[in-house]
C-alpha cells in the first residue's frame, strides 16, 4: 500500500514540475516588447552597394498605416560606413523604422 502512494505522489510530483515549466516558459514569452505595426516602417528590405569609396544603402518598407491598403517605401542613402546605413534610413522617415 506505501508503495502504490509513494509512487502516486512521485507521479503528482513530476507532473507539477512540468506544469511548473511550462507555465513559466509560456509567460516569459509573452514578455516581448511589442510594436504596433501601422506606428512603425517595417523593414523588408535591405541592401548595401559599394558606389566609389561611400556605400549606398537602399530598403524597401512596408506600410501598414492605412486600414485594408498596402503600400511600400523605397528609400536610398549614401553614406561612408556600413553602420551608419540604418540610422542615416531612420532619419528620412516619418516613423521609427524596425525589422520586420
């Protein structure tokens, strides 16, 4: 009879344990800074040209700010450093831009 509980309780155990997990797993994935699409540019493209000694970055955006309408932005930019590419994009556009 105390081994059928003994195991029972092991079986209880267990089973919280996992429940545990992933409750716990499931929580902290929700835990993500989140962005309104139609409040941001979407990057869905992004391209880096070598042009003489600067570098020509393009990109093309989506834009999700109107209600059941799709429209893309293209934009291009010249500048000296590769990781200047994106700041130099964000500051042509209306709204923050992020990786879509």
């Amino acid at each position: 009879m105390k081994i059928k509980i003994t195991m029972m309780l092991k079986k209880v155990l267990s089973f919280l344990k996992t429940s545990f997990i992933l409750a716990i797993t499931f929580s902290l994935s929700a835990c993500e800074d989140t962005k309104i699409v139609n409040k941001v540019m979407l990057v869905q493209t992004l391209g880096y040209d070598v042009d003489g000694k600067n570098i020509r970055g393009s990109t093309l955006m989506g834009d999700y700010t109107k209600k059941n309408v799709i429209g893309a932005t293209f934009l291009e930019i010249k500048t000296n450093s590769v990781y200047d590419v994106f700041n130099k994009l964000n500051s042509k556009t209306k709204s923050p831009i992020e990786y879509g």
